[in-house]
C-alpha cells in the first residue's frame, strides 16, 4: 500500500482502489489460498480505511475530488467484502467435509434489503454464486444456496422474501428480481425477524453442511447502544422505533437457540462499525 504525503494526488489514490479491485477478483484456486485471501482481503480493507483517512485529513481538496473519492472508495469496499464472504464460504465449508464427509452443502444468505443495501446486494451476489460453484469444482460437493432477505416491521409485504434451496442458477434469477426498499421509518432494521426466518423458513435437511453468509448495515431493534441512539438523535434522524426489542417478542436467546439446533455459525459481512455492537451481542 502506498505511503500518502502532501502531494498525494487523486490518481495515486485511485491506482490503490483499482488495485484493491482486482485482488478482491482473484479467485482461489485451493481450500488454502481462499483462507490466505479471508486474511489478505481483511488486511486490504483496514489499509484502504486508514489510506482515505490520511487523503480526506489533507488540505485542498475539491468537492468534486472528495466525491470522486468516496464513490471510488465504496466501491472498493463493496469489492472487497463480497469477496471475503465469498472465500470465507469455501474455507468454513471445507472444514466441516474434512470432519464430516458428507456430499451436500446448504448455504443460506440472510441479507439486510432494506434501500441503503442495494449496492451491496449487487455486489454479493455474482461472488457467492462463484463460490458455490468453485466449491462443488474443489470437493465434489452438491452445493444448494438459499435466501432471506429482512426489512423492517412495518413494510407488509415487503418485509420478507425468501428462496428456499436451490441451485446457483435459479438463485440467481430470484436475486435478480428483488429490490433493496423499506426501512420501517427508523435506522434500525427486524434483524431477529430475519433469523426466524432464516432458522423456520428454509428446508434445512440433516445429514447434510448448514452454512451461512449474513450481511447488513444496520442492527436490530433494542440493539443500538445509547451513544449510538444519542449520536442519530442530534442529526434529527429517527433512531429506534422499538428501544426495548422485537415488538413479536423474538429474542436474541431464540435466534442463538435456532443457530445451535442447526448446528451452525453464521459468517458476517462487516460492512460498517455501525454493526460492531450486534456482533459483540450474538458473540
């Protein structure tokens, strides 16, 4: 990674991005090199944060310069965190069949879809269905993918959409056809809602590899911490319509409880430090 002076440059900073770019589209060829890429990918990220840092502490910028930016910046991240969670599937996976030998892999992505998640959506998607496929192409696996995508309590419909097991090709097309929308009015999303889903919804077989990649950018409702709470009140922004937890009374001890009857541990997608707390909590 390149070192940042005063005379950094907005070219310089864009050949990092770009470079970012296509180590995130360096696909592992081995069990082994995808958990060298988990760790390097990993690595990448926290270097690219402090790289923006040090460019956005510099005087001169223009507007037009830090939009340029921040858009080449987000969609670096957006590179690199789908491909974590696309090689961290091949290594968690993997690991269980040295252990267990069993032919069938199911791998559910539970997703935020909420409309600030639309970019990320896109971004995921191409890269988990290359891991699946990558993983049957390694260890002869019979790898079915589903989904559940969550919203917010208070966008009917909306709220949830689900795909049960499936193959690459037609998880794909349902993909394609859903849109990040809804939020419920407030900056927290039915996380407990989509774990319900996720652990009640879906076919789970026995016998067979449970995985799962979960991925948002907000947590769920009583999740929030006060500072957080305080922080989204003084830009006049809605922050938790339900401070005291799921109004259908879903707990974060139910959704554990489903996890451990599935015998399984999801994968998560960092995508901003807002999440670090909900994390800390399922931990």
């Amino acid at each position: 990674m390149a070192s940042i002076t005063a005379h950094s440059t907005l070219d310089s900073v864009d050949v990092e991005f770009r470079r970012a770019r296509d180590r995130a589209r360096c696909r592992p060829s081995s069990v082994q090199q995808a958990a060298h890429n988990v760790a390097a990918l990993e690595q990448t990220r926290k270097q690219l944060a402090k790289l923006s840092a040090a460019v956005f502490s510099e005087a001169g910028w223009t507007d037009s310069d830090v939009t340029a930016l921040r858009r080449a910046e987000a969609r670096t991240q957006e590179a690199l965190a789908a491909a974590i969670a696309r090689d961290s599937i091949t290594v968690a996976t993997s690991s269980q069949v040295r252990a267990s030998g069993v032919p069938i892999v199911q791998v559910a992505m539970l997703l935020d879809a909420t409309e600030s998640m639309q970019p990320w959506i896109d971004g995921v998607r191409g890269h988990i269905v290359a891991a699946a496929r990558k993983l049957s192409q390694l260890t002869n696996l019979d790898v079915r993918l589903g989904l559940v995508l969550y919203r917010d309590i208070g966008d009917g419909d909306h709220r949830f959409a689900v795909q049960d097991f499936t193959d690459p090709d037609t998880f794909v097309a349902f993909l394609m056809e859903q849109r990040a929308c809804g939020g419920g009015g407030d900056s927290t999303e039915d996380v407990l809602g989509g774990f319900h889903k996720l652990t009640t919804a879906l076919s789970w077989q026995r016998g067979t590899i449970h995985a799962c990649v979960w991925c948002c950018d907000a947590p769920g409702h009583g999740m929030m911490s006060p500072k957080q709470i305080s922080s989204w009140r003084q830009r006049d922004i809605a922050a938790d319509r339900f401070p005291d937890g799921d109004p259908d009374g879903r707990t974060l001890e139910d959704a554990c409880a489903g996890l451990a009857k599935l015998r399984m541990s999801p994968v998560f997608l960092r995508l901003t430090s807002g999440t670090d707390r909900i994390v800390e909590m399922f931990d």
